[in-house]
C-alpha cells in the first residue's frame, strides 16, 4: 500500500474503534463503503453495473403528432424507459403511461440494438405495462426481495430522461407506502433519486443492483415543464410482479374484493362529517352478503387500518386487498360514531355480481350510483376499478347508458345488465358533457 492508502485505512479503523467503543446499531456496520483500490475511489459500480444492460429505452408510436419517418409512417408519441425481467422470454416493464395510446413500440437496448415490441397486456390501476421482444442475449436485471425496504436506504435511478442516454442518479428511499397522488392503486416507494420525464418505466435498484421498484411519478413544483423537486415515486416489486404474472398467465389483471366500495377521507370530507381526523377510507356500500357485508361494515365506516397499517387513502384498500390471496384475511380497525372498532376482513376474488343494487344504490364496476332529482349521481368511485380506469368521478351525473336514457338508478341498473359489450356512458361534469366505456355485464 502507498502512503495515501496506509493514511485512508488508519483513519477507517479508528472510526471504526471509536464506533465499536460507543456501541449501538453503528458499531454493527461494514468498516468502510465499497471502495475500488485500483482507482483509488469509493463507488458503487460493481454491484449496478450489471444491471445496466437490462435498463432500456422505449418509444411509443402512434397516430399522435410529432416526428415521423414517412409521410405514412407511425409517429413517435411517447418515450420512456423499461427494464427487462426474463431475458430469455425477452419480457419488459413499464409503465402503463408510457404506452397510452400507442399501435407499436420500439424498444432500444443499451448496446445500440432496435426491437419493435409487442404489447402483451397493461393495468391502469398501477400503471404498470408488459412488453416482449424476441432478441438474443438479453440481460435480465435481479430482484431484491419484496418487503425488506427501509427508509435511509441508498436507492438508484436508472433511464433515459430528457432525451439523454441512459443515465444513473442516486438519492435514499424517503418513505414507504406512500398514496394520494390520484385515483389509483397506490403504495408507492418514494425516493428523492432524481427521476424526470422519460425516466417513466425505469427501474429503482437498490445498491447492489436488484430491483425494488418501477419509477412512475414525480411531484414538481412547477418552472421549466416540471422538473424534478426531490421527490419521486415508484410501484414496489410486490404489487409490479402481482400484475406481471396475471398479464403473462391470462392477459388481465384480476384484483381481490371485499365487497365494500370505498372512496378516500379528504379534509373536507372529513369536515362535513365531523371528523377530527383527514386521511382514511370512506365505505360508501356495501353489496348484501359480501366479506364486508359478514364482517359488520357499514355505509358510513372509516376504515383507518389494515394490518396494523394505516390506511391513507381509498388506494392503500384497494392495493393491499388487490394483492392478497383468495380466502386471506385482513384484520380491519374501522371508527363508527366516534369509537374504533375492530373486525377480519376475508378477500375473495370477484365471483359475484358486478352490477348490483345495494342498501345505498347501485354499485356497478367499482362505482356507486344513487338517484337524484332529475337524474343519476355518481357517488363514489373505488380506485382502480373498472369505473376509475374508464374516468369516470364521483359526482358525474349519468343521462345516458348505450341508447338508453337514463333518469333513475333502476334505468341504469337494467342498462348495464343488458349490455353484452362494452358500453358507453354519458355523464355531465359540471357545464361539460363527458363518456366513460364500461365493460360488459
């Protein structure tokens, strides 16, 4: 060792004395980070480097503006980032926004290759994709194991943002089980690596390389077309491997229920309640005979925790039920009246009726319709269902179903249950006029 060295490795045992004598979680720690003698530098590119290859670009194309390669060539749309999880099935995740709304897709390796890739499925809900390409040696990056994430853990960014190659940004993961950014399944990894447009898709590794997560959004505090603020969010591995193998076995994503719809607690909801609290699940119905039904839940409930979990939101419901096995339960704490209450949960997967009239109204495919004068509200809708996907909102109000005009709940009820397609729903928001397509009965 050279004289720098012989100084560098002094200077790391006496810190790690001095730990060791002041005892405690420090004293438990490695003497000194990854550190490459040959260069003289700490570094962490072993254990990501291997990873890189499997971190890929992709470019939706379609019918949108933008640039073209022939007059009648599909247009670049889109672009984001993917990272391949079985090279040998050339399997590729990314998010459900990147591929809106595209007829073809082209994915580009870090070596310089070009693949157009086929779409093999994509869940709004989690905003999650699943792409496929045919192409010799692939590399696949590895998964860290689900649920073993804390926050202060070193978390890397890998994609192509801002149309740069592909590059690589390093921060820690700042909280866990984050919610609220929308109407979604949502239990985001949030992280302050910077991640900005075309980052979407890629992955979040942790510090040796293994995937944790799947970068999806930012929160922005505006400027120059909302650049990064240090906060980012990423779907965990758990709920990303969830939806890829229903894609990859069925070609859908199926979610557990409980028969309750839930919408979620804001302020002023909670205001209008008489509420001191702002954050939860509001039951807006529940369907006779159901889980929620046998548990004792009732319209009314805020649901404040499950699993010993708080519950932020209608999308913390939805993703930890959304996830869980058929017949598992989930041991529930609710407040009714002003007092907590505590009961089990069972998940089922959906086997009853989709379109339902309940205690409260109509519930049809994660939404709740009630009449009102003139028409039909709609008074919830539960994240990620088939309503949320299709847009619509709580308080739309339905005039029209198919070719059917629609003046009470038991119009739309008879609409909906006849309808062997999809079909289109017309709504007014306000002073607009909007539709939502429904899924077949």
């Amino acid at each position: 060792m050279n004289t720098i060295q012989l100084r560098r490795a002094a200077a790391v045992a006496a810190l790690t004395l001095s730990l060791t004598a002041a005892g405690g979680a420090w004293a438990q720690m490695p003497p000194q980070m990854p550190y490459d003698a040959e260069r003289g530098v700490f570094t962490f590119a072993a254990g990501i480097e291997p990873s890189l290859p499997a971190v890929v670009a992709i470019t939706t194309l379609g019918a949108g503006g933008g640039p073209s390669r022939g007059d009648d060539g599909p247009k670049e749309i889109s672009g984001g980032s993917g990272v391949i999880i079985d090279a040998a099935g050339g399997v590729i995740i990314t998010n459900h926004h990147v591929i809106d709304n595209g007829t073809a897709f082209r994915v580009d390796l870090l070596d310089g290759r070009s693949y157009r890739a086929e779409l093999l499925g994509a869940d709004r809900a989690t905003d999650i994709a699943v792409l496929r390409i045919s192409a010799p040696d692939l590399t696949q990056v590895h998964m860290a194991p689900a649920g073993t994430l804390r926050s202060g853990d070193l978390a890397f960014a890998v994609g192509y943002p801002l149309g740069l190659d592909q590059t690589l940004t390093m921060g820690v993961i700042s909280g866990l089980g984050r919610s609220g950014l929308g109407d979604a399944v949502e239990d985001y990894i949030q992280t302050d690596a910077a991640v900005n447009a075309g980052n979407s898709g890629g992955p979040l590794l942790d510090s040796r390389g293994r995937l944790i997560g799947i970068n999806t959004a930012i929160l922005s505090g505006g400027g120059m077309g909302g650049g990064n603020d240090g906060i980012a969010f990423a779907v965990p591995i758990n709920i990303m491997r969830f939806v890829t193998d229903q894609i990859l076995a069925t070609g859908e994503v199926v979610r557990g229920e409980t028969g309750a719809t839930v919408s979620s607690l804001t302020p002023r909801r909670a205001e209008d309640m008489g509420l001191e609290l702002g954050r939860g699940a509001v039951v807006e119905d529940v369907i006779p005979g159901s889980p929620a039904d046998r548990a004792g839940l009732r319209r009314g409930d805020i649901i404040t925790a499950l699993e010993d979990r708080v519950v932020s939101n209608g999308g913390t419901v939805q993703a930890m039920t959304g996830i869980a096995q058929p017949g598992a339960t989930l041991e529930a704490t609710y407040l009714r009246d002003g007092r907590s209450f505590e009961t089990t949960l069972t998940v089922q997967r959906p086997n009853g009726p989709v379109i339902a009239m309940g205690g409260a109204g109509l519930s049809a495919h994660g939404a709740r319709f009630a009449d009102m004068d003139g028409g039909v509200v709609t008074r919830s809708v539960e994240a990620g269902s088939p309503a949320a996907q299709a847009g619509l909102t709580a308080g739309d109000v339905v005039t029209r179903a198919g070719n059917a005009t629609v003046r009470s709940a038991a119009d739309l009820e008879r609409a909906l249950s006849g309808a062997r397609r999809e079909i289109t729903v017309t709504v007014t928001r306000g002073a607009e006029t909007a539709t939502a397509t429904l899924p077949a009965a």
